[in-house]
C-alpha cells in the first residue's frame, strides 16, 4: 500500500475512521461527528490512500471471510492482499472492513503490518467463550426484567443475594442495583427487594441488620453433677412469667418472713471459659423477636434447669428478709426446690391469698424505700408481640400488682447479690446508672415521657455504683443467667465462692465484661426494631384500623402520640383537638417498614 498521505485518504484517529481533508504542518481530518481537527502525522494510522469524498460513502462491502480464513491458514498475509482475498477489492470501504476483522479478532488478529491468522482450534474456543459470554448476557438482560416486572424464578435469587447483602449492611456494593440505577444503601435495597417481590412484607432484616447470630446454639451439654445442695423442696415456689413463656429461670418462696428467691443454677454446667461460657459469652444475651426466640445456650440447659420443668429443679437461691426496707440476713445457697409455673394473670387473681399477700407486703415495703430514693415509675404503654403461625398477636401488658410484686423481689435478690460480693470483695459485673441532670416526679404521661427523655444509660462496671432509675445504691442483674452472659458471670462467682473454689480475678472479670453493654446494646435495638416492624405489617393488614392515642409532646410543628393499644409511639402534624395528656381518636393513612415510619390522620 503507497504510504502516501495526501487529501481524501482514509485514516484511523482513536480507533475510528477519519478523513484527510489537508495536509500541511500538521494534518486536518475530518471525524465521524463531522468536526474537524488538526493532530500530528503521529496521531493518525493510514489504512487507504483515497481518494475518499465523505466517512458516509464507506460501505459494508460484501465478504468471503469463511472461505478466505481457511485458504490463509499457515499464511501471514499483507493489508492489501487480505482486504482484496475478504473483500474483492482494495477500496477505502474494504479498508475499513479489514482494519474492523482485525481489531475482532475472531479470524484474524494483529495489525496493519504483522497480520496473524487464527488456527482453527482458536476459532473454536473464541467461538464458545463469545457464545457464553453472549448467551450471560442475554440471560442478564432477561433476569434484568423479571426484576423490574417483580416475577422472578426460583435461580433468580442466588443473584439476588448480592442485593440482600447490601440491604443487611454486609456490603455497599451491587452490580444490580447500580444497572438499575439504585443507590447501594440498606435502606434503598431494602425497598428494591420488596418492590421485585424477594422479600415478602412480613421479611424482619433488623436482627441480621445488627449483625446478630439467628441460628440456635448447637454444643453438647453434660449432664449435671452429682453435689450437696440444701433442700428447699418443702417449701412452695412459684415461677411467675408471661403466658407462653420457655425458659423459666426464677422463682419466689417465703419461709416465714424470708423470702427466697431460686434462680435456675446455670453455672453448675457453664462453667468459666467452657465452651458453653464462650457461646453464651459471643451472643451476650437470647435473642427475643415475635417471630422467633435465639437462645444465648443450647435448649437442653434449659430443659435441665428451667426451674418447675423437672419435678425437682436445682437452683442458686438467694435468701433474705427486709429490714429498714433494705436486704439482710442473706444467704447464697445452692438448692433444690419445687416449683409451680404460673402465670401474672393468675397470680394477680390470687393476690390477697397466702403466700402471694406475705410475699407482696415484703415487696410493697421495699419498692417504697425504692421511691423514696427517687426511683422512676414510668407506667408507659407496653405490649407484648408474637407471631404465631403467620398471625400476629398484639396483646397490651397492663401493670399488675403481681408484676409489681416479682418485679420487685427480682430487684431485692439483684441487691442482695450487690450487698454479698461487696462484703466478701467479690468481682462480679455491677450495673449502675448515672442521676439525670433534673430529677423528676412524674404523674401524667407527658411527665413520663418527657422524664423518660432525660435518662442516662446504664452501664456494667467492676464497683459498686448507684443504679438511679431503680433508687438503688448498689445493684446486680442476677435473676436471668439462662438469659444474659452478665447474670451468668454472677452465677459463676457466687458459685465458685459458696463452693469454695477460686472466683475470677477481677482483672479476668474485666475482659469478661468487656463489650457486654455494646453487644447488649446492638440486642436491645434489634428487638424494638423487630417489634415495630410486625406492628408496621400488622397496621398493613389492617388498612382500615383506628384507635384511641394520648398526647405525649408537643413540638414546635409535630406532636407525639401514644397508641396505648399497640405500645407505639408516633408523631402527627399538630392539630387543634391536641392538648397534653388529651385523648384523640386516630385512623391509618401509610406505613413504611424500610423506614419504620406510620402515618395517621385525626378524626
């Protein structure tokens, strides 16, 4: 091919074809787009000599490419002579064409000057990989639109997962969401998922959200030892709980005017560092969602000291009596007791029958002592939410006086636990709470939830410090070691100081500690996360439902309400019927649950 470069020549300028319109010092070529532009000879790579009118004369020109790859096999031909055997011709379009087969690369590779042609075998392998990549790609594109139209396949969630990720805050990144113009956030994947139907309404993120375990532990469990434990058999102790409660894990009884609290012994199988200690130390706590319960141990601890599951269960009992409204006398022994399950709603028919009116007289005097301290009791809405079979259960938890009385008792034993390790120089987890800055007596539910806004968290901590919201100079979590890692360290220590062996250091106790209130923390939320959550899909079953709230706050344009029936708190456009403390009636407009937000209007 004549290597000269003069008006009319045909040139590649950045991988597409231009033409020469003149030649001087630097050289002026015209581009695709119709602009002109004048580059260095350097910048351009002629492929024909011309003359060549406009880019829009080039043509696809016909070919015999099959038949010319095979009669070049073993050949290392010319430009021009490949253009001319392909195409019939050396012509600007043919040119074109040739310099195109080339950068392909399917039947020939290389460039203008060292042409290669491609063996068979290669052609057969480009062959398939192009196939694949276009069979992925149609494929792609398919699954592209049942995810937009919402009607997906079954295979279509294995890709899907990259998207769930995101909206569970394990990843920021979605080839997904980005083809589909989506901002890779939790909250957007969240609605995406919902929006092409891979997750249902009812579908709970939060816990997996906060990076929570979901799956029940799965460690073996020995069998309990063979020790002595004082026999409290005769007397009678009653585990009172919730209905529907599976974990039992304490009880009251009273021996004249000592009260008894018995704690499941948890600790005589976990003991300090087991492999039990450290699974129930990774999760910090069970897990309680409406739609499921995760334990922090196996259910066959449970199943062995759940206290009134067997017909004698072993306990951890905290004994004492009340004196100047504070705990003495006290005693930490391991038993075995007798205990009758039961629930609030039947105790609190049977209050003014023995031992329930002893028992409550006791708790009544301590909780006094508790409020002359200042404690806070805030009786704000509460509920309880399950979900049982796809149903969902709301139910409202009323403050009843045997919730108060076991309230309280509980309160006394963790006390009592506080007062014992502090005498005998015992390292054990203390949970303390610092005093608002403005303290408070609160008797509306505006006061209450006004008041409630001014709390300080608690926090665990190696000393004795004051618990303010319980009016409590010192104070122990003790009552729930099935339950929480930070009751079952206690355990651990009182046992091991009854029992007479060596108790963690306090320097062990502050590793152990370490990370309790974060991890607890992260627990708490994705539990109030999960309730609103079933409350928002209960609202959307019921699109029509209408109740009765309380003005809780008014705020400069919005106010917060109070749905005592559903324990919900939520904020409406301020309206004239508001006054604190007022009752409104309310209907549902819109939930959202990727926000979590609910919408009403005043009737």
């Amino acid at each position: 091919m004549s290597s000269s470069l003069g008006a009319g020549a045909l040139v590649i300028y950045k991988s597409q074809p231009a033409l020469v319109a003149s030649v001087g010092e630097k050289i002026e070529i015209r581009t695709p787009s119709g602009k002109d532009r004048k580059v260095r000879p350097k910048d351009v790579q002629l492929l024909h000599p011309g003359p060549l009118q406009s880019l829009s004369s080039l043509r696809d020109p016909q070919a015999n490419l099959d038949e010319s790859w095979e009669l070049l096999q073993g050949e290392q031909p010319g430009f021009e002579d490949l253009a001319e055997l392909v195409f019939g011709e050396f012509s600007p379009s043919s040119a074109w064409a040739c310099w195109q087969l080339l950068q392909d690369g399917l039947y020939f590779r290389g460039d203008m000057h060292a042409i290669a042609v491609v063996t068979p075998a290669e052609f057969s392998q480009e062959s398939e990989r192009r196939e694949s990549q276009a069979r992925e790609a149609r494929e792609w594109d398919d699954f592209i639109s049942r995810v937009q139209a919402g009607d997906l396949q079954e295979s279509d969630r294995k890709r899907l997962a990259e998207v769930e990720r995101v909206a569970l805050g394990a990843s920021e990144h979605s080839r997904i969401l980005a083809t589909l113009k989506t901002e890779a956030t939790p909250d957007a994947a969240h609605r995406f998922l919902l929006r092409c139907a891979y997750w249902s309404p009812e579908e709970n993120p939060w816990p997996r959200r906060a990076g929570l375990n979901l799956s029940p532990p799965e460690i073996g469990v020995p069998d309990l030892p063979q020790e002595e434990r004082l026999d409290l058999t005769h007397l009678a102790a009653w585990a009172i709980d919730d209905v529907g409660n599976q974990d039992p894990d304490d009880a009251i009884s009273l021996d004249g005017d000592y009260l008894w609290v018995h704690i499941a012994d948890v600790a005589a199988l976990v003991r300090p560092d087991g492999h039990l200690d450290r699974e129930a130390r990774e999760r910090s706590a069970n897990l309680y969602l409406p739609e499921q319960t995760v334990p922090m141990l196996p259910d066959s601890v449970t199943q062995q000291l759940g206290l009134g599951l067997l017909e004698e269960s072993p306990a951890l009992s905290i004994g004492m009596r009340l004196l100047a409204g504070e705990p003495a006398d006290i005693r930490i022994e391991r038993t075995r007791v007798k205990v009758n399950r039961t629930s609030y709603d039947e105790v609190n028919g049977r209050m003014s029958e023995s031992p329930f009116a002893q028992i409550a007289a006791i708790t009544d005097a301590y909780r006094q002592r508790r409020l002359a301290r200042n404690a806070a009791r805030l009786d704000l809405p509460e509920a309880s939410v399950r979900v049982v079979d796809g149903d969902i259960r709301i139910r409202p938890l009323p403050k009843t006086a045997s919730r108060d009385m076991v309230t309280d008792a509980m309160l006394m034993a963790g006390e009592a636990v506080a007062m014992f390790a502090e005498q005998h120089d015992l390292a054990i987890p203390f949970a303390m709470q610092p005093e608002p800055e403005e303290i408070r007596h609160p008797a509306t539910a505006s006061e209450m939830y006004a008041y409630r806004r001014l709390f300080k968290p608690s926090n665990t901590v190696l000393h004795p410090e004051p618990h303010f919201g319980l009016g409590l100079p010192r104070y122990a979590r003790a009552t729930s070691p099935l339950r929480r890692y930070a009751d079952l360290l206690v355990h651990q220590q009182l046992r091991a100081f009854v029992s007479g062996a060596e108790p963690m250091s306090r320097e062990l106790m502050a590793e152990r500690i370490a990370g309790i209130d974060v991890t607890n923390a992260r627990i708490r939320r994705a539990e109030r996360q999960s309730n609103l959550h079933w409350k928002l899909v209960y609202l959307q079953r019921h699109p029509d439902w209408q109740g009765d709230a309380v003005v809780a706050s008014l705020e400069e344009r919005k106010a917060v309400l109070l749905i005592p029936e559903l324990a919900m708190e939520v904020k409406v456009r301020l309206h004239d019927k508001f006054a604190l403390d007022g009752g409104v009636r309310i209907r549902l407009r819109e939930t959202d649950t990727v926000t979590q937000d609910a919408w009403f209007r005043v009737l």
